[in-house]
C-alpha cells in the first residue's frame, strides 16, 4: 500500500512538475516568438577582410586577440632583406628574406590544405540580447575572413535566426562590405533570401578583383605608369583629414617630370619582379594560396588558369580545390549577377559602388577605374568606364537606351550597362578602406520600396566626396594633362630606363 501512495504521489507530482514546464515553455516560446511592430527592422552588417577580430584559444584562460600582421616578425625578418640588398648578395637571396618576411607577418595566420586553421584561431559572432534595435540597429557578424566563404555562410544563417529570434522580427535587412559580399552570395546560394527584407552590397568583391586574378595567374610586373597613376592617387586612401597624404599627387608631378621616379620603380622591379618565383614558392602559395576566401576574390575568367599556376598537378592540393570549386560554381564570381537578379525579383537590392582610384601598380592591367582596390565595373555588377582619369569623348551617349540618363556628369561612367541600373549607385574619390557611405546606407535601410537613384536629391546616381569629407553630386570636369618626363634622368638610366617609362 504504502508504494502505490508513493507511486501515485511520484506521478501527481510528476504531472505537476510537466504541467509546469509545458506552460513555462509555452511562456517563453510566446516571448521569443512575440511579433515586433517598431517599423525599425534589424540590420545584419557583414564586415570586409580583416574587419572581424581573431582570437587564438577562444574561450579559455589563454585567449588573446590576434592581429592581422604579426609585428614580431616584422622586427625579426626586415633586416635580412636590407643586409643583403646593401652587401650586394643578388636579389634572388632579397627575395628568399622578403619570402621569410611574409611568412613571419602573416604565418600564424596559414591555413591547411583542407582549409581549416593550422593554429587555433577562430572569430565569433556573438548576438547581443541586451542591445535595443530600435535605437542601435546593426548587428555585427564576426567571422573568420580566411576561410570557405560556404562555411561562413551557414553561420551567417544561424546569426540572422539568433537576431530574428531576439528582436520578434520576421527578416533582418543584410548589409554586406568587399568580402562580405562573398559570404552574402554564399548565404543566397545555400538557404535563399526568405529571412532577408533588403540586400545592400557595399563596394562588394562578389564578381572577383582583377588585381588577385593577374597575381593568382603569375602576372607580377612593376610599371612605370601603372606606378605614377597610383602615386597621384594614394591622397585618397586616408581621412579627408589627413594634409600630408594630398602631397602625394604633386609629389608625383614632380618625380615625373623630372624623371626621379625611374630609380623608384626600377628598386621595386629588382625587388618584387625578380624573384617572385621565390615568392610564390616560399610564400605566396602556401601561405596566401590556402586561403579559401582569397579564392574568391579570382574573377571567373582566371579561375582555372589561376589553379593551373598556383597548384599545378600536385595532388596535396585535391582537397583543397574540392572546397574552393564548390563555392566558385556556386557563388562565386560568375555567379554573383545570377544570384543578385534573382533576389531581386523577390526582395530589395541596392548596390554601391565607388570610383577615381587608380589600381594597385603591381601588374601591367592599368587605366581600368578602381575604389583603390576593387574594380569599378566588377562591384558594380558591370558598368561602362572611361578609366581612371579619362573620360569618355564629347556627345557621348549610353550604351542602353531605358528612358532615364545613366551618364556621371564627368562623362567617367555609364551605369546603363549596370545589372540593376536604377539600383546602383557610385561615389567618386572615395576608396574602398574608407567608404563613408553611412547616410547612403541608413537613407536606403529605411526605404518602405525598392529605393531608385531618382527618389532623393540628396542621394543622385553619381556623388564625389570632396576634401574634407562633404559630398556633392557629380560635376563635369576634364582629365589631367599628362606630365612629360624629364630627358636627363632617362639618359642617366639609358636602355634600363627607357625600358621601364615604355611599359604599358
């Protein structure tokens, strides 16, 4: 008798403590799942390369953040290249140290052949649960900018749950700058854009960066002009703020026309050309090369002659190119304008891109227009350019006729040839590091409908930011004259230094 009273009492109880759980469940469910009406809806920021913190031993008592360059090494691997240059060992050994260099800067942060961390590095995106959407509005999602753009992505989607979750809203709006536009392109490709209200692309890498796919393909080259057109551009890589970079563009006048800058551009030839055979073996393929996001920032029409020279038949590397090729073929550049336009036919799309800004001078691809980084006509889903400091000539009309004017006032650009070209919008002499595109960005965030570049005066097509960060619809203006170089330098240098003012 007195177990069955035990039993009875146990299943009562047992009942009780159920009937408990089930309500508080349902409670809690109720709340995480409580509609939000605010009208504000939750942004997903996606960062670009080397903007998401790593850290080594996350979680436990050795955790400490990591840099991009390790300084240590800087210290340890800079002298060796500068003893050798001056006690004249050749280049071929300057580049074997210049070699050591890049691994000692960027080595803790190499990469195995099936893409995962050799160190325990990882980032984290942690949801905020105390942060109030409806006065701050971005959530940041922190990743691990080296690795598989696909992995990335479904973190990415288990984020955006958290964030739903979190603010009792049915979509988020997904913001995603440079790199960030591979993992969006990643995320589209894997689970769709039914979470997702708006999509803005901010200077995106989505359709691959010329520069990585002439470096990936063995294309290293220091060219004079490609050198003069960086220099006079360089100002535009810091803040409006910053007067000593703005002498760089009449610095470069001046080494121009007197002929000074021969010495400097043949120093970095005999530097960086000479014995790239020695940076690519010691460094940049196994260092640089096993980075998977990397990969895919080599446009389309690279990507099989670059995995050709920089892995060639060796067969440690099946894995690897397994994992690279799946995103390729499925988000990567080829792919992204597919993806884009078919988001576009359920969701919001908005695409900023920049211009003005010379290409970095290491191959012999020049006068193509650049944010400083990325080219013009790649992140914006392929417009028209004059190129960098050209314009298109007098009369000059657009490609595609669609009833609207998709011509910059300054005759740089035609954005009619743009997939979205009512959607898409350029900044002028602003760079990719410092974009400034926040009250573009906020102005389209808040957009109840498919905002156009005909909806604010404030926000047209075509915008410059000017010294001192304001920003103005674009005007006309003519290019620079060029600058003649100075006779007595390039007899000085003779055949060497003809030899560099004639590169293209």
């Amino acid at each position: 008798m007195k177990k069955i009273v035990q039993r009875t009492l146990g299943l009562l109880l047992s009942l009780v403590l159920l009937g408990a759980a089930c309500a508080f469940g349902t409670q809690a469910a109720g709340t995480a799942t409580k509609t939000c009406t605010c009208g504000e809806i939750p942004r997903v920021y996606v960062p670009g390369i080397g903007d998401s913190p790593l850290y080594l031993h996350y979680g436990t008592p050795e955790q400490a953040e990591v840099g991009v360059i390790d300084t240590e090494g800087l210290k340890t691997q800079i002298l060796p290249i500068v003893k050798n240059v001056v006690a004249g060992h050749g280049w071929e050994k300057a580049g074997g140290a210049l070699a050591a260099l890049v691994n000692g800067l960027l080595g803790h942060l190499r990469v195995d052949g099936q893409g995962k961390s050799v160190l325990p590095i990882s980032a984290h995106a942690i949801f905020d649960k105390a942060q109030d959407h409806r006065q701050k509005h971005d959530y940041r999602f922190d990743y691990d900018w080296r690795l598989d753009p696909m992995q990335n992505a479904v973190q990415l989607n288990q984020f955006i749950k958290e964030v739903m979750a979190g603010t009792g809203h049915k979509q988020v709006i997904l913001r995603a700058d440079s790199e960030g536009s591979l993992i969006a392109m990643a995320y589209f490709a894997q689970f769709g854009a039914g979470c997702i209200e708006h999509f803005i692309a901010n200077v995106g890498a989505f359709n691959g960066l010329t520069l990585i796919g002439e470096l990936f393909t063995g294309n290293v080259e220091i060219g004079y002009r490609q050198v003069m057109e960086y220099l006079r551009q360089l100002g535009h890589y810091y803040g409006p703020d910053d007067g000593f970079m703005a002498m760089f563009a009449p610095l470069a006048d001046l080494l121009d026309s007197t002929g000074m800058a021969i010495p400097l551009v043949f120093a970095l030839r005999q530097l960086i050309v000479k014995p790239q055979d020695t940076l690519y073996a010691e460094a940049l393929v196994p260092l640089c090369g096993q980075w998977p996001a990397l990969w895919g920032f080599v446009p389309d029409e690279y990507y099989e002659d670059a995995k050709a020279f920089m892995f060639g038949s060796d067969p440690k590397y099946k894995d690897f190119i397994k994992l690279i090729d799946n995103f390729h073929y499925k988000a990567g550049p080829g792919m992204a304008d597919k993806i884009i336009a078919g988001i576009n036919k359920k969701i919001k799309v908005s695409i900023i891109a920049a211009y003005g800004n010379a290409p970095m001078p290491f191959t012999l691809k020049s006068g193509y227009d650049t944010d400083g980084l990325i080219d013009t006509a790649r992140e914006s889903c392929g417009a028209a350019t004059a190129g960098v400091g050209r314009t298109f000539p007098e009369g000059y009309r657009q490609r595609i006729n669609d009833g609207h004017n998709h011509v910059s006032a300054d005759r740089r650009i035609d954005a009619s040839t743009c997939l979205l070209p009512d959607q898409t919008w350029f900044y002028k002499d602003t760079v990719h590091f410092f974009g400034g595109h926040g009250a573009l960005v906020d102005f389209l965030a808040r957009s109840k409908k498919q905002p156009t570049v005909f909806d604010s005066p404030e926000f047209p097509q075509f915008m410059t930011r000017l010294p001192g960060g304001t920003v103005i619809a674009t005007v006309p203006e003519e290019p620079a004259a060029p600058v003649r170089v100075g006779a007595s330098i390039w007899n000085f240098f003779g055949a060497s230094g003809q030899a560099i003012i004639n590169m293209n």
